[in-house]
C-alpha cells in the first residue's frame, strides 16, 4: 500500500474514510491530527516567478530549479537511473521531500531558504510585492 493522506473536513467524508480503513487489511499505519492548511496559490505563483527569474540567469529551466531547489532544501538521494535519450546509466538527485504536500508554514519556510540561496549564488530574489 503506497503512503496516502486523507483530508476529512465533512461527516460524510468521516464516513467515507471510516469505510475505506474498514477495508484494509492489516498490518498498516493510520496518522491523525489536525488538519493542515496546504500551500496557498499565491504562494505557489510566487514560486515559480522565482525559477522562472533564475531561470533567465541560470541557463537552466525553471523545473531543473525547482529541482535543484528541493534538493537543497529537504536534502536528497542519488539514484542510478537510466537516460531515455542516450541508453546511458546517469546519477540522477531525487529529492527528499516535494513541495506539493507542503503546508503554508513549510512553503514560506522553503520559499525563503531558496529565495536567500538563489539571491546568493545567482543575484536573483522578488520584492516584497512579488
């Protein structure tokens, strides 16, 4: 079984949520707790204006920066993997962590380690009203 949440936020989903655990087969993991506020569209949109700015200095595209981003963040794992285009065994970094499950507290906290380590290594930040 692969690694799910579950935002239960009406009876109806508690139902839902209570049926489906009713069907698994043990042994498994069940985490509760408040619910967590996802990161918001705003914040998201000023992620990417972020890559796609470093990305104009950088040589790189604006997804290799959220990659390269990820990975100094959250830290990563190198994989053997192969290179679709030339048949070759590449070392590729996998991120520990993605920035899609991340709350709002955790993306401004990610939001502002990569804004101050592109601002040093590539001079590239936003303003405030960014």
């Amino acid at each position: 079984m692969d690694r799910r949440t579950f935002q239960v936020e009406t009876e109806q989903q508690r139902e839902r949520f209570a049926h489906f655990v009713e069907r698994q087969i043990p042994p498994f993991q069940v985490e509760l707790g408040p619910l967590r506020k996802q990161r918001t569209t705003s914040q998201n949109a000023r992620w990417w204006l972020l890559m796609t700015r470093a990305a104009e200095v950088s040589g790189h595209s604006p997804e290799e920066l959220h990659e390269m981003c990820l990975c100094h963040h959250f830290g990563f794992v190198e994989r053997e993997v192969t290179d679709l285009l030339t048949g070759e065994i590449v070392i590729r970094r996998i991120p520990n962590k993605r920035s899609s499950t991340r709350d709002t507290k955790e993306f401004r906290e990610l939001s502002d380690d990569c804004e101050a380590w592109l601002g040093s290594e590539l001079g590239v930040w936003l303003g405030a009203d960014e």
